[in-house]
C-alpha cells in the first residue's frame, strides 16, 4: 500500500505581459525559486496579510461590551477628537 496522499490540484493561468514576466522571472531568480514557487509563495503572503488585517479590522470593529462602556466616558471623551 502506498503511504503518499493523492492531492487533486487546479490549474491557475493568466495571461501578464512581457514586462511583468521579465520581472517576475528576475524575482525569482534572485529568491533561487522556479517562477511557480515564487508566485505560490507571493499569492499565499499576500491571502496571510490580508486574512490577518481581516482578522484585527473584525476584532477592532466589534468592541467587547465590557471595554466599550469603560472607553466611552465623558472623562476620555477628548481622545474621540484625535
């Protein structure tokens, strides 16, 4: 029996023109990744980020009741203006 899983893939192309292409197999070069890894890896930073900023604009966007009522005094008011 063989151990290795079977992974099915899905196939992505695009169509960049020839500047982008020359610059993108620079990058890779200088980062010793074929062009397929260099992309892979930029796609998948890129979905970290913003699935992260995602994460901290939700956590921003829904105050803990508790912190809410300690953040909206008159005495703090002022900091509403900055």
């Amino acid at each position: 029996m063989n151990s290795k899983k079977s992974f099915a893939r899905n196939r992505l192309s695009i169509d960049i023109n020839s500047e982008e292409h020359q610059k993108i197999k620079i990058f890779a070069t200088l980062h010793n990744k074929t062009i397929r890894e260099y992309v892979l890896e930029s796609i998948r930073e890129r979905l970290n980020r913003e699935s992260e900023e995602n994460q901290l604009l939700a956590m921003t966007t829904q105050i803990n009741p508790a912190l809410k009522e300690v953040w909206n005094n008159k005495k703090d008011s002022i900091y509403d203006e900055i």
